[in-house]
C-alpha cells in the first residue's frame, strides 16, 4: 500500500472515530473532509479497504424522546367525541 493510500486511510478513520465499513463510506469522507476528487476518492477508497466488509457499527446517537406521551393525543380526541 502505498504512503498516499495509508495517510487516506488514516484520515478516513480520524474522521468517522472507527474503520470504515466499506469503500463509498471511506470515498465520501476523503471527498467531504479531504477535497479529493470523486474519482480519485473511490480509488483511494477501494485501495484502503481488505478483502473482507467490516461488521456494521450500531449507532452511537440516542433517540429522540417523544414531546408528549404517544396517548395523550389519543385521549384529546377521545375528549372531543363525547
């Protein structure tokens, strides 16, 4: 692997906090943060990742919690019926 592809590749997992998990997520990363041209990045990107996909990461990010209880909309129009 050449200098150029291992700096890439260093990049690539600088900026997402893990490894990517395959070559148009690395691709995406070296275009948006590196200004790589699309072509060249996929390159590079194909390059970087083995032979193997990594495992699918879970995401990191909580989910949102709703702004009121899912019933109590239901309970409004049960008010207005009567």
């Amino acid at each position: 692997m050449s200098p150029d592809v291992l700096r890439a590749g260093l990049l690539v997992e600088a900026r997402l906090g893990r490894a990517p998990q395959d070559a148009l997520e690395a691709a995406v990363v070296l275009e948006a943060w590196a200004g790589v041209p699309a072509q060249q990045a996929l390159e590079t990107a194909r390059a970087l990742m083995s032979g193997q996909p990594a495992a699918p990461a879970t995401s990191r990010a909580a989910p949102v919690a709703p702004s009121r209880p899912p019933r109590q909309l239901l309970e409004e129009f049960s008010a207005n019926d009567g």
